[in-house]
C-alpha cells in the first residue's frame, strides 16, 4: 500500500523559512515524477514544484526563486525548502507521485500539511 506522509508545515512570519518533507513508502519512487501542489481556502488546488526522476525542476512562477524542490532516492523522499514566505503562501500543501516512471499521472497524494504565513 502506497503511502505519502508530510510533515515540516506550521506557522511562521512572512520572510521567514520552512522545510517540508514527503516521505514515501509501499513502492520505489526513485524513477517517478513527484512534486508538490498547494491549496488556500477558496482557491483551486495549484503546482508548486515539480521533480523528475533525474532531477529536472519546474516551479510555479510564483515561488520561483523562493522555493526549492529537491529529492532524497535513497530514502524515498522529496523536499520543498520555502523561503522568503509572504502571507499569500498560506495554504495546505500536498505531496504527490507520479505511478511509473516518466508517466504525468498522479494517483498518490500525502494528507496534507497546513502552512500559515503571517504578515
């Protein structure tokens, strides 16, 4: 059984730091496309950061420059290293996998971490 379990959210002024983290486990997901998405309230959920397999990044325009995607394959774990965070950041931010390697489907997502940024 697939899981993926955040963690790293929680509150913090704006200008400030946080480090998520995305565990996986019930497969390897060394090869796969991950990322992460965010949703605030009322909104649809949007991309933040994409990372494939070799470590390719794509990023929201809104976070480029601010946010860094990065990944651990040996402990099947994807990052998100926030900085310079604005109150607009704040939102639950989800983790996702793709389900083979290279494919852009996304059946896998974590609960959901809340980050709050206050002005």
């Amino acid at each position: 059984q697939v899981q993926l379990v955040e963690s790293g959210g929680g509150l913090v002024q704006a200008g400030g730091s946080l480090r998520l983290s995305c565990a996986a486990s019930g497969s390897d997901f060394s090869f796969n496309n991950m990322g992460w998405f965010r949703q605030a309230p009322g909104k649809q959920r949007e991309l933040v950061a994409m990372i494939s397999g070799d470590g390719i990044t794509n990023y929201a325009d809104s976070v480029r420059g601010r946010f860094t995607i990065s990944r651990d394959n040996a402990k099947n774990t994807v990052y998100l290293q926030m900085d310079s965070l604005k109150p607009e950041d704040t939102a639950v931010y989800y983790c996702t996998a793709a389900d083979t390697k290279w494919s852009t489907r996304f059946p896998y997502w974590g609960q959901g971490t809340q980050v709050t940024v206050s002005s």
